[in-house]
C-alpha cells in the first residue's frame, strides 16, 4: 500500500514542478488564481500535518515539496500584484 501512496504523492508533485519552473522563469503570473493558490497551499500545509501526526512520510514528504512550490509561486503572484 505505501507504494500507492508514494506514487499518489509523486504524480501529485510532479504537476506543480512545470508551474513552479515556468512561473519563476516568465515571472508572470496574470492567469494564475490568487484563491486557487491559496487553498492549493493550505491543502498542502494540512496534508503535511496529517501525514506527521499518522507518521504517514509518503504524504507529508511529498505535500512538504508540493507546498514549498506552491508558496514559491504564490510569493511571486503577490509580489506581481503590488506592481
């Protein structure tokens, strides 16, 4: 069963990877959702919580890299929008 886990997390991961690269190269974010960034964020953040609290490290390592890519790309949203 771990291995299911561990491959949800990385396929899970892996979708944000283009995103996060894309945004930091481009620095533009226009067509990216402030709200859709925030709740991808806070899911993540509540992931990695649940995963530490159950010693679940399939979910809360994976949600740890979803949710430092996410907060990367929301920095950089928020930053645009002061602009």
């Amino acid at each position: 069963m771990e291995i299911i886990g561990i491959t949800a997390g990385l396929l899970t991961l892996l979708t944000y990877v283009p995103q996060a690269f894309k945004t930091i190269k481009t620095q533009q974010t226009r067509d990216l959702s402030l709200v859709t960034l925030l709740f991808l964020s806070a899911g993540a953040f509540f992931w990695v919580i649940y995963g530490l609290t159950g010693k679940l490290p399939a979910v809360w390592i994976t949600n740890i890299v979803v949710l430092a890519l996410g907060l990367i790309i929301l920095v950089i949203k928020l930053k645009n929008g002061r602009k």
